[in-house]
C-alpha cells in the first residue's frame, strides 16, 4: 500500500528558475511603485522552484504515505471515520457555490441561504432542539459557542456564574473550552461504565474520596453555570441517567451542554431535546460524512432550547413567505437577520465554513429520514459484533452491549509486556489504521474501536482476524509487537527529541 | 440506502454472532422513556441523480457574475487546475489528524512544509498547521499576546482591522472580564498615531494592525513598531489578503512580532465565506505559547528523518483547562491547498501576481477617477484594494451593475459611518481590462439607467 521510496522536502528538490505557473499578460500599464522603501518585498526564503509535474509527483508521492478511509476501515474511536461520498465532492464544487461572495447582496445568493435555512431544519428535527447556528467551524468552536450562550443566558438573569462541571470521562475539549470562555472547571467523577456519578467515590487504592454530582449541586448550587456532557459518553454507553442529571442541574438553573461528538449513536433513534439537553454542537465532519481533510476542515453547528434563542451568533437566516394567488404553492425568500440584540455576536468571520455545509446537506438528502436511521443502527451492530468477535481476546472494558463504539484495554496483554501502543503500531504491520488508543483517560491503555456504519462484514472479520492474530503474537512472540511498526515507511518515530528540541520548519542549509 | 453494505443474509449473520434478536435490541441502553419513539419527520432519502439534480438547482439559485469588484475579506483569484486535482486523492481528504505518524507522513511532512511557507511568508519564526479563519486568527492571537506578556491586560485593536474580525474578537473577549479590548481610531485611512500614543501604557499586552487593513492601505508597521515596543506591547499585524506578502514586506521583517490572518487567497474560492484558512506565525521565543497543531521534524528508529505532532503539552487532550486553546480539527484541506498554490507559484509566481494585482487595481482605480462623481478618500499605498467617495446613490449604482452581471465594490457605510457614501473596491488578476472598461462605462451611465429604472 505505501510507497517505499523516501521523498525529499520540496525544498530540497527547488532548482532556480522553474516555475509551476504562468501568469496571464499584463493588459493594463505595470504597477508604480508608491511603497515606502522599508516595506518593499525584500524576497523569499524558502519558496520553492518546481516545475508543475514536479509538484504533482511530490504531492502524489506525499499522499501514498497516508491511510485514508478508502483504504479500509478507519477505526478510530470519537472520530467516526464514515464513507465520504464522492457527490457530495462533487457537489460542494458546484461555481455556484464557490463563486459565490459572502458580502454579496441577499437577493443574490438565495440558494446559499435557502440551504443553510433547510440545513438547519435537518438539524432542529434531528435534535429536537429548535434554535441552531451553523457558523462554528469545528467541534471546539461549538464547544466554545454553546458555553458562551450559556454564558449569555445567566448574565442575562443577574450574574454569569462561575463553574462548569465536567466528567472525567469528557474529551479535553471541553475543559480548555469552558477555560476560554472564562469558567473554572470542576470536575465530575464517573463511574466505571463512563456515566456521571451522582454519589461520591472513593478510590479504594488512595482512599481519597471525590465529590459526586449531589454533593456539588447541593455546595455549588446557584455557582454552576452548567455541565457539558458528553452523550452517549466516550465509553460509548448512553448516559442513561440523563434525565435525572439535566433535573438536578435544572433545579439550579444551571444548563445543560450535550458534546455531540457521538450523535452518531443517537440519529432517528433519540434526540438530546427529549432528555432535557439545552444546547449541545454536532460535528458534520463525524456524523454527517463530511471529510475530515487530514485535520479539517469541519464544521461544528449548535443546536439550542428557546430559551437560548435571542444570543445565538449573528446573523440569523430568515424565511419570508411571499404572499400567492389562492391555490398557488406559496414562495420564499430568505435573508439575513442582522438586528438580534442580545446576540452573542459573531463566531466566524463569515458564515462558517459553508462548503461543509454543503456536503452535510447532501448527505442528509441522500440517506433521508430512513437511511439516517438505518445508519444509526448500522453503527451500532458493527460496534457490537467487533465486540463480541474480540472478546475474550482483548479485555472488554464494559460487558454490555455498547452502541456506536467498543472501548478495550491492554490488561491481558500487559503480563506478556505487550502494551496499548505496540498494539496500535502492530495494526499498521497489517495494513489498518490503529484505533484511538490512551482514551478515554478513564480507563488504562484504551483501544477505542469505531467502525462506523460503512464497514461491510468482510471487513469487520478481516480487521477482528488480524486483531485476534495480533492477541497471538503477543503471547508467542511479544518483540513483533515491540518492534512494530516494520512494514510502514518508517519506524516508531522520537517525539521525545521532537518536542525538546523543536524543528518546526526547514531553513537553507 | 447505497453507503450502507446492508443484505438481508449478512444482517442476520451478524445479529446472530451478536446474540439478539434485532439491531433495536442493542438500543436497550437508551431508556424508553428517551427514544424518539416514530421516525424522523424528514423527506425519504434520494439517489444520486435525484440529489445531484436537486443541488445544482440550489447552486443555480445564486447569481453568478462576470466579475467582481468586491473583496472586503473574500478575494476571487484564479486557482491552479492541480489543486483540485491533487486534493481529490482519498490519501488526502479522507483521513483525519496524523495521530498515527508512522501511517500519516504524508499529511504531517505536507504540513511541515507548509510552515516553512508561512513563515517564509510572513518572516517570522514559528506557525502552526491552520487556524479556523481570519476572525479566529485574531482572537487566538491576542490572547496568546496576553499569555506572552504576562500581567498587561488591554488589546488594542485598530480601526482598520476588518470590522468582522473586530466583532468576532468582541464575541470572544465578553467572558473575560479580566480583559479589555479598546480601539484605535484612524487618520487619513491608517491607524491614527496620535490616539495610539494616547491609549498605549502599561497595562497594553499588544495592538492589532491591518496590514494591509481593510481600507486597502498599507500600515507602516516600522513606524508603529516604535512607540509600542516601547511601551513594551507586542505588535500583531493582520493580513486578510495573502497575496499582499507578494507586494509589501514581511511583516516580521517590518517590526511585527507576530503576523495572523486570512490566507484563503491562497488556491480557494470564495465559497460564501468558508472553509477560509486563518493563520498565525510567532517568534521562537514564544513557540511555547503558540495554539493548535504543530508540527516537527525527527527520527526514526533507524535513523530516517520524519515528521510528528510535536510541542503536545500546549494542546487540549493533554493539558485540559490549562491548554493554550481549544482548538483540534483545524483547516487541513484548505491548508494543503494553499501549500500547493505556494509550490505552484514559487517566488517568481508570487511576485508576478502581486504586481499583477497592484497593476490592475491602480488602472481601476484611475480609470475610475476619471469619472466626475468618484473622488479620492486619501492617499496611502494599497494593493488591489482602495476606497472612493461615490456622488452618487449606492443602491442606484449597484443595481445598475447588477443588471450587467457585475459586482460593484463593497457600500463602506454598512461598517463606517465615517465613510458614509464610499466604496471599497477591488481588481485582482481575474480582471481584465475590458471588464475594467464595462464597469467604468456603466458607472458613467448610472443616473441615466437609474431613471430607466
């Protein structure tokens, strides 16, 4: 699968005087130059001289270093690393999106709007919650919007409060988001199935005892400004007392955040609005088959209760109804609300990225009500069966059925000194990306498998055939394991020096 | 459904290796009382040709024009068949951050390679893989300013700064208030000198230049740099349009100490305003306090260079409340294309655009000026954008050009009463000389088409 050639830096590969572009003839006079002398270009460093098939082959050359999804399964877990349809590629690049100008006129861009207003109608019914914005660019910045309407909702009332509980079990999100929107985080103790403790622990080794979500109510009260859960929770168990907590927390007035980054359990099955969940963000670029591009980009709506309505970002899209002659179908027009007083403001320069937009839009259309739900549950038997394929095997950290995501640790393979780590590089001997792996922080040496539902059977026996091989070789022969990877283009890489000793860019030798 | 490899056989096969009777039997962790209990009130779902034949009808409800004069944050320019090309592969678009770096060296060498880049650009030391956009740029950058100067609490942000990228580093300040953001006013279209004296003291971590800012005139960072390194602030220049760094000097090289902004111009679209690419490069001293992914080179087992996430212990999944930000998916597509447009371009691509741009926009601008009711605001070096007061009614104007499939530049007033009555306008290498000619002649007949109207 991977190229075995080493390919050099670019920059080590520039020869003065190529060019990978043309430029088009001058047709008006050459600029003068009014520039200050100080702030005139003074040149380039390291811009590099290829010819256009140069920088072809090394990008080309770049990409066989990477696994993609259409490799095979990509099981990373909070990830969800689903088919990304080739339509809504083709779509998304469609001139008339991608032409279009974010300061044009609304009259001008009515099919951009009309989208985002039908996006956002997708979303509202998904979720039961009838306030959403679009404009957050990833998970993070939902994150970071959700907890700033919340915000808004208490400075509204009087005060803004002081504290955000957070599980243990939570992605690291949402501690350094509630941090950047001015909160002090108190944690929340789980138990050992990842749902919220409502009792206090006590840790049977140090014998320290950590306050549960009762006693913090009960002291904190009238401090908390909400709780961000994640749900189902990273262990991938729904929090099944989810009701019960979003009560306690409401008696306070404090709200409640739902991270959504696992609604890929949740589609046509369930919807955070029916349990009591104020505002929460989705991630179209996990549930809603937008490409993850190496990193991004993604997009990150929030979803919230009315009550959080009038501090959602500005602008807000508008429907009018234009009025018809009797028995006609009735016309819209759509614009941009500007005038929201109590808005939060804006999160996003623009609109936020609405390319994405346009792809989740797609994928909605596609699957439609029924697809969306088969999804879901494709989903959860893929978990399921990878589950019971490998127990035994590997040590199930919950010995119950799991929904979208299966959550195993390194115990049995510790006593052979096989751990986590070696595991995952073992995986990639075999030709498949690893699974997350150290997370959730809950549960020691975790294997978080996700396989979401575009895994076909035949893929999940080839990738439980190899994981179960690899349980053998880490009993018969625990140095393969060690020594893994050996088949990728290169070997377990130093990031201790990496980190000590920082080279972040290429410089002329 | 066709993404789901679903068959009545191998369903039941894996149900019954499962153990249940059916997939809403696994459902039985999620009370009763929680399930939605009907199905989504939602249309069915669609096949491709029905799909494909819905969303071009979308796409066709935009209006497309010959050209645009407007850029105002989101510039047209014209990009490379090849990027296109290359981004397509699955390698790149369908995989996610190189957790893995031993089955990811493609994307993490890519973005080692695209910080050489931006630093090239901007002549500074340090950046990171991408920020969300411009807006986000900003914000991370004043609050990492914050962090960097230690016990100094004000940002000064000039009024040049795009006025979006302002509101957004309100919306984010509002929760501190430990933290102040003040504005510098401006004189003669450049930050005003004689008011940033006035508000520069102690307590200022850093100020917030557009470079070139949002009127299209180029700041003297050299001149700013003075008087706020000695109050001993941080100078953070903002570039909405990268192919700026074609024209003026790198900012590190003219007194900035850190260069954020909106690098879209760089092999994107418009795209009704996203996914753009914010960035954000720094000093090595201040590597430390840098947000989001960053990339680094090392060894392998064997002695072979590669690439891995490095500098972790800033980042969210280690560091919880205490990280650097928040931020974890970033902008990675948009940052391979824009690393690929820089590989296209080379320094001579870079270069010739930038001229071409300034080329095009000084013949807008005085083909313009030969018309009797545009006139000149001030007089600053620009780039491929500039201000004009129009005698005229904008709505007239704009409709006119509108009916010729023209976009006319942007109705300052909507972001500056100051600036009531004037136009930012815009020409980049897309704009030919006889689309230049179109405009100027229709702006010429504006009162005439007005009446007609």
């Amino acid at each position: 699968m991977f190229l075995r050639q080493r390919e050099p830096l670019s920059f080590e590969r520039s020869v003065p005087g190529k060019r990978g572009m043309d430029l088009p003839k001058a047709d008006v006079p050459a600029a003068r130059d009014t520039r200050p002398a100080h702030l005139k270009r003074s040149g380039f460093a390291a811009l590099p001289e290829l010819s256009e098939v140069e920088v072809i082959r090394h990008f080309t050359r770049l990409s066989k270093w990477n696994y993609g999804v259409d490799d095979g399964i990509y099981p990373l877990g909070s990830c969800t690393m689903k088919h990304n349809p080739r339509l809504n590629e083709k779509v998304a690049g469609l001139p008339g999106f991608t032409d279009s100008h974010p300061m044009a006129p609304d009259a001008l861009v009515q099919g951009n709007l009309e989208l985002i207003y039908d996006l956002q109608a997708w979303l509202q019914e998904i979720t039961g919650l009838p306030g959403v914005t679009l404009q957050p660019s990833a998970g993070a910045a939902g994150e970071l919007t959700g907890v700033m309407l919340i915000r808004a909702y208490h400075v509204s009332r009087g005060a803004k409060r002081r504290v955000i509980l957070i599980p243990d079990s939570g992605h690291g999100t949402n501690p350094a988001t509630a941090a950047m929107a001015g909160y002090e985080v108190v944690e929340l103790p789980s138990l050992p199935d990842g749902t919220i403790a409502f009792d206090d622990v006590t840790d049977p080794a140090s014998g320290k005892t950590r306050k549960g979500l009762r006693t913090l109510v009960a002291e904190l009260g009238p401090e908390i400004a909400g709780a961000m859960i994640t749900n189902p929770n990273t262990v991938g168990v729904f929090e099944y007392r989810f009701k019960e907590v979003s009560d306690l927390l409401h008696s306070v007035d404090a709200l409640v955040y739902m991270d959504g980054a696992n609604m890929n359990a949740l589609v046509g099955v369930a919807r955070p609005g029916d349990f009591g969940v104020d505002v929460m963000h989705l991630n179209l670029h996990k549930t809603f088959s937008t490409p993850h591009g190496g990193g991004g980009p993604g997009a990150g709506p929030v979803c919230c209760a009315e009550r959080l309505m009038p501090f959602l970002p500005v602008p807000v899209v508008v429907r009018d109804t234009v009025k018809v002659g009797e028995g006609e179908v009735p016309r819209h027009t759509y614009r941009w609300d500007w005038d929201r007083p109590e808005s939060i403001g804006k999160v996003h320069t623009f609109y936020g990225n609405f390319g994405i937009l346009v792809r989740a839009m797609t994928y909605c259309l596609s699957h439609g009500s029924d697809g969306l739900k088969a999804a879901t549950l494709r989903a959860i038997v893929n978990a399921n069966y990878i589950r019971v394929r490998l127990k035994g095997a590997y040590s199930l950290h919950i010995d119950s059925p799991s929904l979208h995501e299966v959550v195993f640790s390194d115990t049995l393979q510790a006593k052979h000194d096989v751990h986590t780590l070696d595991i995952a590089k073992r995986l990639i001997d075999h030709g498949y990306h690893p699974p997350t792996i150290y997370f959730p922080l809950i549960v020691p040496g975790a294997l978080m498998i996700e396989p979401t539902e575009s895994e076909g059977k035949d893929e999940l026996d080839a990738f439980c055939d190899t994981m179960l091989q690899i349980a053998r070789e880490a009993e018969e022969n625990p140095d393969l394991l060690h020594q893994a990877p050996v088949l990728a283009p290169l070997r377990r890489l130093d990031e201790t020096t990496a980190a000590r000793k920082p080279v972040l860019r290429w410089t002329k030798p | 459904m066709r993404y789901l490899p679903s068959s009545p056989v191998e369903d039941q096969a894996l149900l019954d290796a499962i153990g249940v009777p059916a997939a809403e039997s696994l459902l039985a962790g999620i009370p009763e009382a929680l399930r939605l209990g009907r199905e989504l009130d939602l249309p069915e779902g669609g096949s491709e040709q029905e799909v494909a034949w819905q969303m071009m009808g979308q796409a066709n409800r935009n209006m497309r024009f010959c050209a645009q004069f407007l850029g105002a944050g989101a510039y047209d320019h014209f990009v490379p068949s090849a990027i296109d090309a290359l981004i397509s592969r699955q390698e790149w678009f369908t995989a996610y951050t190189p957790y893995q770096p031993e089955i990811s060296q493609g994307t993490l060498q890519h973005i080692f390679e695209y910080q050489t880049l931006i630093c090239d650009l901007t002549g500074l030391e340090v950046t990171n893989a991408s920020l969300y956009d411009g807006g986000t740029a900003c914000v991370e950058a004043a609050l990492m300013a914050v962090r960097v100067a230690k016990k100094r609490s004000t940002v000064l942000v000039s009024r040049g700064l795009h006025p979006m990228y302002r509101e957004v580093l309100k919306t984010n300040f509002a929760p501190h208030d430990d933290l102040h953001l003040v504005e510098v006013g401006l004189k003669d279209g450049v930050t005003d000198l004689a008011d940033l004296a006035a508000k520069l003291n102690g307590d200022v971590a850093a100020v917030l230049v557009g470079y070139p800012n949002f009127l299209g005139a180029v700041e003297d960072l050299t001149a700013l740099a003075a008087p706020i390194h000695a109050a001993g602030a941080l100078l953070v220049s903002v570039t909405q349009e990268a192919f700026a760094f074609g024209w003026f000097e790198a900012p590190g090289r003219a007194g900035a100490d850190m260069a954020c902004g909106e690098a879209m111009s760089l092999g994107n679209k418009p795209n009704f305003g996203g996914p753009f690419l914010g960035f954000l490069a720094v000093k090595d001293a201040h590597k430390r306090e840098i947000p989001g992914r960053v990339v680094g080179q090392t060894k392998d087992l064997e002695g072979r260079t590669g690439y891995v996430l490095t500098l972790t212990a800033r980042e969210q999944h280690i560091r919880r409340d205490k990280a650097t930000s928040n931020i974890c998916s970033n902008q990675g597509l948009v940052a391979l294309r824009a690393n690929i447009f820089m590989h296209l371009a080379g320094p001579a691509g870079l270069t010739g655009l930038a001229e071409l741009n300034a080329a095009k926009a000084q013949h807008l601008r005085e083909r313009l000026l030969e018309l009797p009711d545009l006139e000149p605001v001030f007089d600053q070096p620009f780039f491929n954008e500039f201000v004009l007061r129009y005698q005229g009614d904008y709505a007239a104007l704009e409709a006119a050009c509108l009916k010729e499939s023209l976009l006319p530049g942007l109705d300052l007033g909507r972001f500056y009463p100051e600036y009531q009555g004037c136009i930012l306008w815009c020409a980049t290498e897309l704009h030919t000389r006889q689309m230049i000619e179109s405009l100027v002649e229709i702006l010429a007949r504006v009162p005439v088409l007005a009446e007609e109207v």
